[in-house]
C-alpha cells in the first residue's frame, strides 16, 4: 500500500484492522499513525482504548492478548508497537496466525524505520496490501510536498516561494510542515502564499540563517558565513537540519556548473536542475566561483562533517572546518 492509499482510506474511514508502517521518512510515518489513532480513538477513552508496546520488550502473545480485547465504548481499540524492527524473528512467526485473521475490532499497528522483506512474515503482510513504506523524499519532491500541505491549509503556494521554504528548509519535513503552518496563519484570509510571505516569515527562523549561511558559502564569504554560522549553531538542533540544506544547495550549484560548461541555455538550466527562475541568476554566480574538483571535495567533506555529528564530534569545530576548506582558495 502507498502512503496516499493509506491517507485516503483513512480521510474516507475506511481503515483495515492491521497496518505496517516503515521507512526511512519517519517524520512522514509517525504523522501517519498519529492520524490513524486520532481517527479511531476518542480522547476521552483513550486510556482504555489505546495501548502501545515496544518491539524489544514485549511478545508476540502481548500483542495478540492486548489485540483480542475489546474496545470499551468504542467500535475499535488501537494496539500501536513501536520499534518493532526490533521484534526478533520467533515473534514475528509466532503473530502469523493473527495476521492471517485479525480482530476486526482492533487496528493493530506496526510502526518500523526498516524490515526484512525476505521474512515470511512480511510477505505475508505484502501480499494482504497491509505494508506501508515511507521512502525517504527526494529534493525534486520537497516543492510538491510544499504545495501539498499548503493546499491541506486551504491555501496556494506560488511555485517560486515554495522552492524557496524547501531552499531555506532543506529536506527537513518537519521544518517545512512548520513553516507552511505559519504562513497559513500569516495569510490569513488570502488564497495564495508569496515569495515575500515566506521572506517575512522565516526571516526569523532559524532557516532564513541556512539559507543566508548557503550563500556565504556560495559566494566563498568567509566573513559573512563565520557570523551566519555562530547565530545558528546557538540553536543545538540546528547542525543535522544544516548538512541537509547545505549538501542540496551545493548538489544544485554542481548541476548547474556542469550544464554551464556545457552552454546549456539558462532556461534549460532552470528547467533541469529544477530552480526557479527567481533564483536561477544568483545560484549562475555561485556556480561559477568552483570547478568540478572543488564540488567533489565539498561532498567529501559534508560527509565527514555529517559522519562526524553522528559520532558526538562537536559541532562549531566541525562546521568551522568546513566553512575555511570552502571559503578558502588553495
């Protein structure tokens, strides 16, 4: 089952009594079962209609024990397992028999960053349509998404301010889904987000400061990017949103740098590398200032920095290695 499947059925109630939820978009999974629960759980019996378990510490006969209660002055309880990668393998065989008849009165929900489709237990699954995977977005897909949720606010997003919340944002869907909250609210009764709505919004947010940081460094402002990074790195989530923003803003510049040697038009550039024309002319003259050596040593070191605030490094000592190999000319 794909994600919009999954969304629809549940819009229209229609909701099957065991679902699987996976993939590397957890911000897009977690969203999904919590959406799931507010639909068939009512606040007011939560405590007697909603369980959740963790795959680690429980087993098979607690799932099947709690999903063969019946729901209490409600049509369905909710059983959500979470983590439940971490359900070893004679549990997973053990809930086959559930899985072939599960308890109509009960949505028993699995919630996964990642499985083992080999497993007879997801084939299973596969075949009865009951897994979901969230892939992880592509950067061609964030504009979309953007329009997207605008659209669920009841408003329209102009084509170019939605690459520029995805420019500022990077691929983080919960930076975005903010973002677009806000701007709803910002518009007020008006139809249609604008360049300059995003501009007043997220000039003070934390990723207007990524999206003048990208600059600096686009420009090889060393000056302008230490200032822009020493704002940022006071917000202690920052540095994971920032190696996101950074990598796709450079990717873009190496796409276009690529086309211009080349002497591909400027409107084919925009078309392929999916830049907004708005911006095209700005990221042309950060392009030109690295050749194609400098792009793949870049990417090295966005790599090592990303590794490196994965295993506990410290961030400003990172980042500020980064931005002088950048910055600075050989």
């Amino acid at each position: 089952m794909k994600p919009e499947d999954l969304e629809r059925s549940v819009s229209k109630g229609e909701i099957a009594p065991l679902y699987f939820i996976y993939g590397e978009e957890e911000f897009l999974a977690d969203r999904a079962v919590s959406r799931l629960v507010e639909k068939l759980v009512s606040p007011d019996f939560k405590d007697f209609n909603f369980t959740t378990l963790y795959g680690k510490e429980c087993k098979a006969e607690q799932i099947v024990d709690n999903a063969m209660t019946l729901p209490m002055f409600a049509d369905r309880r909710v059983i959500l397992v979470k983590r439940a990668e971490e359900l070893q393998a004679e549990q997973l065989e053990q809930l086959m028999a559930y899985v072939s008849s599960p308890s109509p009165l009960t949505c028993l929900i699995f919630l996964a960053s990642k499985i083992d489709q080999r497993r007879k237990f997801f084939l299973e699954l596969k075949k009865s349509d009951l897994l979901v995977e969230f892939k992880k977005m592509k950067d061609d897909q964030l504009p979309g998404f953007v329009r997207r949720e605008s659209e669920s606010h009841g408003k329209r997003i102009d084509p170019a301010a939605a690459d520029f919340l995805v420019y500022c944002c990077g691929n983080s869907l919960r930076e975005i889904v903010s973002q677009v909250e806000k701007l709803s609210s910002y518009v007020g009764t008006r139809g249609m987000i604008s360049v300059d709505d995003v501009k007043a919004i997220v000039s003070d947010t934390k990723t207007d400061t990524v999206f003048e940081l990208a600059n600096a460094l686009g420009v090889r402002s060393l000056e302008k990017g230490a200032r822009q990074l020493q704002m940022l790195l006071r917000d202690a989530d920052a540095p994971y949103m920032l190696v996101g923003a950074l990598a796709r803003h450079f990717r873009q510049l190496c796409m276009i740098r690529e086309l211009l040697d080349k002497k591909v038009s400027h409107d084919e550039i925009s078309r392929k590398v999916k830049v907004n024309p708005y911006f095209l002319k700005g990221m042309i003259s950060q392009a030109q200032k690295f050749v194609m050596a400098e792009y793949r040593k870049i990417f090295v070191l966005l790599h090592e920095a990303d590794m490196g605030l994965k295993s506990g490094g410290k961030p400003a000592t990172l980042f500020d290695m980064l931005l002088f190999s950048i910055c600075l000319k050989k």
